[in-house]
C-alpha cells in the first residue's frame, strides 16, 4: 500500500437496522485525495442476503438512525454553508428533506418513540461570533471573558462562548407535498408559477444558558430527553457528570443520577421498558481517568448499579455504544488488540456474539439478526451478517485495499526483562530480508495497536521495512492493572516493554536486521519515542509526532492539561522532572524529525517546537514539519492531501536516515 491508497480505506459506520431484521442501513466514507475530504453515502442491504445498493449521492452522508417504524431515515449530511444538519429520506430511497438549519451545524440526533419528532443537540454561537454576524471577521470579535479551568477543545476551540444546546423539531414526512412559496406578489398577467422550495419546521430549544450538552435519548414514553450536563468548571477539573430528563413541552427537567455518584459517562440508552442504561467509569472525586474501566451501568431511580466487570471487561472507546436486545444489551469489549460484540444479561452474565480476527466499531439488532461494522487484517470496514455463531460478509469495501498490497502482520507475544508478557505483531516485506526495522509505538497511552488494516504500517511496508508494534504497560485491552501500571510511572515499565519487543522481534525472525533500527510514534507514542532516544541510542532515526513532551507547560496549554498530566506523571516537582521528555532531552544524539499540527488542541504545538529548539540549540540533528489547520486528528481524519505529504515526509526522512539499501 502506497500513500495514494488511502483513498482505498473504506470505513463503515455504525449500521441501523429494521425491527424486524429485513434489511439495514449504514454509511461509508472514505478519504478522497481530489476532493481534499473524506466522502461517502448511505447504503440499504436487504436481508439476509441482499447485495448492499447506494441509497443516497451526498459528498458526505452518514450516521443513518431508522426511525421507530422503519419508513424513514434521518441523516447528517452538510448544508449550502457545509454544516452538518439532520435530512430525512424515505427508507426505499429518493430525495432527502432537510429538517435542521442550525447556525453551527448539528452534533448529535435522536428519533422519539413515536417517530413524529427529532431531538437534536447544536451548538449556539453567542450573538456576534462564529459568523452569527454577516461581515464581522474573526479578528474583530469581542474578548472572550474565562473565568473556568476549560476554554477550548482539539478539532473545536473555545467552547465556552458557544455551548450544545437540545432542540426538537418535528419530524418531516419526505414523500410529503414540498412547501410552496406564497405568490401574492404575482400579477394575474403574469403566468410566474410559485417557486417549489423544501423548508425546514421551526426547531424549538429545550435547554438554554451557559451549560452545553452532550448526549441523547428519549425515555421510553417519549414525554422526556436525556441528556448530560456539561459545565465548565471555575476552579477545578471535574469529570464526574449529571444525567437530567428535559420535557419535552417544555415544562421543566428533573435530575436522573447525580454528580456525586462518581461517574464519568460515555453512553447512554433507554431500553423497551424504560431501563436508563449507562456506559460509564468511575473516577473518584472527579479525575480519577486512567484505565478508566467503562462498563454496563443500569439505572434504578437515580442509583446506579454496574453490570460488567471494571477489571476485565473494558467498554471503552472505538465508537462503543449499548443495544437492548430483549432483557439483554449488546456491547463492544476491546481486548487484545480485537473489539468484540458480547451480550450482557442483568445479572452480568455475558457470552460472546462475534469475535475472532476483527474490531467491531459499530452494531445493531433486529427480528433475529445482528448486524456489525467491522475492520479485519484485510479490510478497514466490511458490514457482516451475524448468523449461526459465524458471519456473513455483506460488502466488499476491502476489495481495492487488498488490490494495492497488503502485508498480514504476524502476531507475537515476547517475554519481557521482569517476566512480564509483551504483546504485538511485526509485519514485513516480501522476501527474506534482511530489512531495516521501525519501532512503532501507539498513543493514548490507554489505547492499543490492534489486528486491523492499518495505513501507517503497510505504507511502511511498502516502501521495504519490517515494522514492529506492541501493546506495552499502559495500552488497553489487557485488564485495568496492566492500563494503570504507568500512572505517575511513565517511561519505566512502558519503555521496558516496548524496547523488549522490538529485541524479541529481532530475535525470533531472522529477515530483521537489528544493526538498522529507527523509531517513531505520536502523541503519547512521541512521548515514549522522545524517552526512548534519551535513554537507547542505537537508532538511526526517530520521529516524535504530536508529542506529549513538557508536563508543566501542558498543564495551562492542552485541551486536557487540567487533569491529564497531574494523574499521569503526578504534580511535584520531582514527579514531574522524572519522567518528562524535556528534562532528559539533552541525552539525545539521534536525527529526529518532529511533526505537529498547528491546531493541535490535544498537545499544542509548543510541545513540539520547545523540543525542536531544544534539540537545535545542543546540537543534535532536528528537522520541524508542521501542518496548517490541521489538529491532533491527522493521521486519521485530516485532509487527504495532508495525509499523503505527510506519508511522503516519512518516507523521505527514513530514506535519508535508514535506507532499505
């Protein structure tokens, strides 16, 4: 796989499907290098077995939700201005209705029991700002005025002069008779036949003031929507949330858990009887986030009760989300480097509904049938058919992927200096080597490599290196213990484990030549790839992307600085020196080319250029590439044409620093 085939990462978002199973519907997107974005449209698949059929042509449709009786789906796809708002097509196909015009775009949506309204959450801009004004630039709005510990956020910015509010709005019928523009201005000699336009219904706010947002569902009976509060703290971070029920009349809203219940909240869903269910983590008195162990939470009159367990069961992430399925709910488990589709009962027994060699990213439920998004060794995104305890792929969207190349990394478990087990995969070229070896290190640092498709290795591949990669103290999916084995321990048993598994890989094939050796790795894998050249100096080369590089400034500088760094690395002095890239960077001799992204929210981008300076100013070869407008998100969802000059910035640099011949 080269640069170019990026444009062949086909991923599928989570599917919806009718009640009675007979067919479902999801989206695909894809980046396209011409257009500069990603695209992709809604598709229909007959079920059991039907072949999948494009039900809409937009630049970027997705997050299709059918509503309650199956006839309609609501959509986001971008307005004449490009922001996203919620349309609705007939589930057979046609043409698209548009129901919202929020001023800023619409972030999340709901359908009500009855189908007859859309509870949607968009962000108000205050008077003046964000284009709310025709003619007033950026550059000649008023001062923002903060008083809190939060003011901005990666891929967003400030956030406080702008916050989520829920509104509803009736639900359009899409093979209704369109709205007609009045013709009173017409003469009787002018035969001016009224002009056909589509009209959005007038949407009208449940919420107001200052407090923003986030998340959305209607209780069983439709009269209320839950939604969580999210006010900016003044003095303190505090990531423990609120649960409220808004009525829908407007005549008031009443508190469903309570902050002190101790839970940060991801999910939420309202099963057939009316069970509130939770995707959840405990975090103490309010920071408590490493490893956090998001589990199945119910709701019993405002007292929460976890299902699942907090040590082995992790609920987190990669687009997780609950389906009730009888008295039952569907959810997605990473683990080992997979995300499975397990089915959890009330009592917290749970079997497995699909697992093996994929991550599931997306799921639903209907008659009998289970339907899951899901990306593979071979493909970044399939839809499957769950069917007789195996599947049924339903799409081939990994086709052109598989066409361009792509090389099955082999997985491998090496036992680490203290016995402790390290595991990842190496993938190669071709042939019998012997090959420059990349150390790949992932961020987080609770996440995890994991058995999908994966661009950053098979580019590397590519162009003739063997690349190593693993899931060392810190990474999830391997129990809580081994995610929180880092906290205020960073650069210990995480360095151990990383520079043991490359030894390891080296060892067990013979095709790698560990006499040519580079490393890289972004955000908190640019923080490990900094350590690691600090403390080992046998690499020709590194790469430290979007790193987390300087603890104290972050703290006033990061969208997360509030809280991030005091639970990872501590809050002293000491604790904080110990185990900060920049306190050790004058150890470093090794070529290191770091890269940022100018909007870079999650670590800003003076992480990077203080190191970079650093680097300079001692003496040690040090080249600076940033991206403009990008943010913390560009390997994965920048523009297209970013995404590929930053490939051919990699490979540039590893053929200066480690060539393949």
């Amino acid at each position: 796989m080269r640069a170019q085939d990026i444009e062949t990462l086909v991923s599928v978002g989570r599917p919806a499907i009718a009640t009675d199973g007979s067919f479902a519907v999801f989206a695909s997107s894809r980046p396209d290098i011409a257009a500069n974005r990603a695209v992709g449209q809604l598709w229909r698949v007959d079920l059991p077995g039907g072949a999948p059929r494009r039900l809409t042509r937009g630049v970027a449709d997705g997050s299709p939700k059918l509503s309650p009786d199956d006839s309609r789906i609501a959509f986001v796809r971008a307005d004449a201005k490009g922001k996203p708002q919620v349309h609705v097509v007939v589930a057979g196909g046609g043409e698209p209705v548009q129901a919202t015009e929020a001023t800023l775009g619409v972030e999340d949506f709901a359908w009500s029991p009855d189908g007859a309204t859309i509870a949607y959450l968009a962000r108000v801009p205050e008077k003046g700002r964000y284009g709310s004004v025709e003619g007033l630039d950026a550059g000649a709005e008023a001062p923002r005025h903060i008083t809190g510990v939060r003011w901005h956020a990666n891929g967003l910015g400030y956030i406080g002069d702008r916050p989520a509010h829920v509104f509803v709005i009736a639900a359009p019928e899409p093979d209704s008779e369109p709205f007609y523009e009045p013709a009173a201005a017409v003469r009787a000699d002018e035969a001016t036949p009224p002009k056909k336009i589509l009209v959005a219904a007038e949407a009208r706010a449940l919420t107001e003031g200052s407090t923003s947002h986030g998340g959305l569902a209607f209780t069983a009976d439709g009269r209320e929507v839950l939604t969580v509060p999210d006010d900016i703290e003044a003095d303190r971070r505090d990531l423990r949330n609120r649960l409220i029920a808004i009525s829908v009349d407007g005549s008031g809203e009443r508190e469903m858990l309570s902050a002190e219940a101790g839970l940060s909240l991801s999910g939420l869903d309202v099963a057939g009887d009316g069970t509130i269910v939770l995707l959840a983590s405990e975090v103490g008195e309010g920071v408590d986030f490493v490893a956090p162990g998001v589990g199945l939470w119910l709701l019993d009159e405002g007292v929460p009760a976890r299902v699942t367990d907090a040590d082995t069961i992790d609920l987190g992430e990669v687009g997780s989300h609950i389906t009730a399925v009888g008295d039952d709910f569907l959810v997605q488990d990473r683990t080992r480097g997979r995300v499975r589709l397990i089915r959890v009962s009330r009592d917290g027994s749970l079997s497995e509904v699909l697992g093996g060699d994929v991550e599931v990213t997306g799921h639903a439920a209907g008659g009998d049938l289970v339907v899951a998004a899901v990306a593979r060794p071979d493909s970044y995104g399939e839809l499957v058919l769950v069917e007789d305890g195996g599947t049924r792929t339903l799409t081939s969207f990994g086709a052109p992927a598989a066409a361009s190349g792509i090389a099955l990394p082999h997985e491998l478990t090496v036992t680490g200096r203290d016995g402790y087990p390290v595991h990842g995969w190496v993938a190669a070229p071709e042939g019998e080597g012997p090959f420059p070896v990349i150390l790949q290190i992932h961020g987080g640092p609770f996440a995890s490599y994991g058995v999908h498709l994966f661009d950053e290795t098979q580019v590397l591949v590519d162009a003739g290196y063997a690349v190593v990669y693993s899931n060392p103290r810190g990474s999830a999916g391997y129990g809580r213990a081994h995610g929180r084995s880092i906290r205020q321990q960073m650069g210990t048993v995480d360095f151990a484990d990383v520079i043991d598994f490359l030894d390891g890989a080296i060892a067990a094939d013979a095709r790698l030549d560990g006499e040519r050796v580079g490393v890289m790795g972004g955000s908190y894998g640019g923080y490990l790839t900094a350590w690691v050249i600090a403390h080992d100096h046998r690499f020709a080369g590194a790469i430290v992307e979007r790193g987390f590089l300087e603890p104290v400034s972050f703290q006033g500088t990061s969208d997360i600085g509030s809280f991030f760094g005091d639970e990872y690395v501590g809050v002293s002095a000491d604790d904080i020196v110990r185990q900060s890239p920049m306190a050790v960077v004058g150890q470093v001799t090794t070529p290191t080319l770091v890269m940022h992204s100018e909007l870079d929210f999650r670590c800003p981008l003076e992480q990077a250029t203080r190191y970079y300076s650093a680097l300079k100013r001692q003496g040690t070869e040090a080249e600076l590439l940033v991206f403009p407008g990008e943010n913390h998100e560009l390997t994965r969802s920048g523009q297209p044409r970013h995404r590929v000059e930053r490939f051919d910035a990699v490979l540039d640099w590893w053929r200066r620093h480690l060539p393949v011949d």
